[in-house]
C-alpha cells in the first residue's frame, strides 16, 4: 500500500463533506498480546477421542496443539498489524451504529468504486490479498481499465464495528447502511461483491440503491435448487442434485442451527479460551476446504491467524453470530432483478433456477474453486473475474 493511495482516501473522505467520518488505526494493547500467550500456555488441552486422528470427531488435537503453539510463539501480532493499517481505515456512524472500514483509492482515475462485503466467521481479513489486484492491476499483471476504488466496511458485529444495539437485525438493515456509507463517500456508481454472509447482503444493496449499483457480483449460492424443485428436474439434474447434497461441506458441523440455538452459550468459550476459539475456526474452515490440501496449504496459515487473532482481540465471536441466531432457519441466498448479476462460480445445470430471480449475465463455469473464501486462497482469479463481469455493466 503507498502512501499516496491513503492520501487519495482521506481526500475522497473530505469531499464527501461529513465530519462524522474518522482515521482509524488497528492498536491492540501489549497486555492484550501478553494475555493472549498466558492463555495458549495454560491450556488445559482435551483427550484425544477414539477416531479423532482423522479428524472424523473434529479438529485432532495434534493438529491444533500445532498450531496454537505456532500462534504463541512463532506468529507476529505486530508484523501482521502494521500490515493490516497499511490499509486506510475509517469509522463513521450509520443508522445509530459505529461501522469500521477500510477505503482504498486506486491510482487509475477512472476507476469503478467496489464494495466488498466479508463472510462469516471471516472479516476484513478476507480482502487483504484480494485488495492489491484489485485497486492496482497494472502493478500486478492486469489490466488498468479494470480497476476499482475499494471500500471494505465491517458488517455489524464483526472486528471494530459495533455489535447490533437490538435484536432484530436483517441483511437489508445492512444493505441499507452500506449504500449510506457509499453515498457518505460521495459515490454516484459502484458495483457490490459479496461472498458468504455477504452473498446474502450484496443483492440487496442494489435493490436500496438502483440508481447507483451498476452490478451484483456473489461468489456463489444462487439458484441453489431444492426439495420442491426435484420434481421438474431432469434426470441428468437430479443426479447432480443428489450428489451435490452429498457433499462433505454439506454435512459438516450445522452452525447455523447452533448457533440459533445457543449462541450466548458457546460464546462463553470462545471468549474466555483462545484454543476454544481457534478450534471452532479451524473446524469451520476445514470444512469449506475443498482442495484436497490441508488447510494451511490452501490459505496461508499467517493470513488465517490474522482472521483469528482479529475476533480474539475484538471479543466478536459471540456478536458476529446474529445473522444466525436473528433468523428463523437457514435459506440460499436470493437474487434480485433490479441490475445485473454475475457469480464467480455457478454449476451450469443450476443457472436456470437462478435466473428465476436474477438477470444473469455472468455465469463462468471453469474458474478455480478450492475454498469457499476464495479471496484469500486465489485473489488473482477472483480480481480477474471480477474485472470481467463489471466491464459489461459499468
């Protein structure tokens, strides 16, 4: 990150004309790093189970011994920090509640403003390979037209955003606040992104700001059929539906029903011990490996401690639970028709069912799928996708 793209970014901030919005620098406490290592040192570490090395009853304990002794005494909270402020952040307060993000400006002047929305259990971590190709493609390979300005908020509840002040919370209340946050910044046109969580809450931005998205872009999850639609499926589709719900990711730890269930329960946990935490995020993440490789070679093992460390240091893992626990139940995320839609990755049998509500006009089929956050595992595909579809709609 230069020095002069954070000065465009404080400039961009200025001609928006609103005060409310603020510098901010991630400065975790000393007493917080020194806590954090007392606590991975006096782990009171659980037996292993029968059938665990195979991880066939969860994260085996070998492994996570591994890694929390990596992520006391090896990782560098510092390094990692510093690498994360070289980044413009900011807060600003919408809708009664204090929202952190970061702003990059690219050095391209005609450049497309793109929002990002992270998944869940990530947070802006997710973007920080992504950000660089994004902003700069020149520097890396690709093409200046398909540049973008870029601005990463926090979603309620995750990192240094404040947690939902009620109960209630929706992703629309969220979309809302977004397409305020763009307006604050003194966009007219932009395009969303969103994976994950974000997948849910990117159609929806377009449909608060029409007149300004000029396209949805979601890493994947439309058009995802069901039970109801099995009966107008061919045979060929049906095969494929029944081998798609098969699925290892499928069938891994239900988060969704737990953590409607008792989210305030295992937030104890996740507070209190940080191997508890990391267990659950390893868990998790394993889970939406679909390379083949373990984990920390699919994404970088320092990348996913910065994810990690960022809940741990913001004690977030409890308040990033109310997409969860403010739900009734689990849907695919929905499409909108109000401006064009493109995914980074869709099966070609599925478009149809998307395009009940959506108006797709980017369906690629080939692009490399190895982990669900695609954005920290493969960025240079994902920022060449990306500049691919927001060329059609821009």
């Amino acid at each position: 990150m230069s020095k002069d793209s954070g000065t465009a970014a404080e400039a961009v901030v200025a001609a928006a004309g609103d005060e409310a919005v603020r510098p901010f620098r991630i400065d975790v406490p000393q007493a917080d790093l020194d806590d954090l290592r007392g606590r991975l040192a006096r782990t009171r570490w659980a037996a292993r189970l029968p059938g665990e090395a195979d991880g066939a009853r969860g994260v085996p304990v070998d492994l996570l011994q591994e890694l929390a002794g990596y992520w006391r005494d090896g990782y560098d909270w510092r390094r990692r920090e510093a690498r994360l402020n070289a980044f413009p952040q900011f807060m600003t307060e919408i809708d009664g509640q204090d929202v952190h993000f970061l702003h990059i400006r690219s050095p391209e002047p005609d450049a497309l403003p793109l929002l990002l929305t992270h998944g869940w259990p990530n947070s802006f971590v997710e973007f920080a390979e992504l950000i660089g190709p994004l902003t700069d493609p020149r520097a890396h390979g690709g093409d200046p037209d398909r540049a973008f300005h870029v601005v990463v908020p926090s979603a309620p509840g995750f990192g240094y955003s404040a947690p939902p002040a009620g109960t209630g919370w929706t992703v629309e209340r969220v979309a809302g606040m977004w397409a305020g946050l763009m307006r604050r910044l003194g966009y007219e046109r932009y395009g969303v992104e969103g994976g994950d969580l974000g997948a849910y809450i990117a159609p929806r931005v377009a449909e608060a700001d029409p007149e300004r998205v000029a396209g949805v872009y979601v890493l994947g999850g439309l058009g995802f059929p069901s039970d109801e639609d099995v009966p107008g499926m061919t045979d060929q589709e049906r095969a494929a539906y029944a081998e798609l719900t098969s699925a290892e990711w499928m069938s891994g730890v239900d988060h969704h029903a737990l953590l409607r269930a008792a989210p305030q329960t295992f937030a104890y946990g996740w507070q209190d011990s940080p191997v508890a935490a990391l267990a659950w995020m390893t868990q998790k993440f394993r889970e939406f490996n679909s390379s083949g490789k373990p984990l920390e070679e699919a994404i970088d093992r320092d990348l996913f401690l910065d994810n990690v460390s960022l809940y741990w240091f913001t004690g977030t893992f409890g308040s990033s639970s109310w997409p969860m626990y403010d739900s009734e139940g689990f849907g695919w995320p929905k499409g909108q028709k109000a401006v064009p839609t493109g995914v980074y990755s869709g099966l070609p049998w599925t478009r149809r069912f998307a395009e009940r509500e959506s108006r797709i006009v980017h369906w690629p089929t080939g692009n490399p799928v190895t982990h669900h956050f695609i954005a920290m595992q493969a960025p240079d595909a994902l920022a060449a996708d990306l500049g691919a579809f927001f060329a059609q709609v821009r």
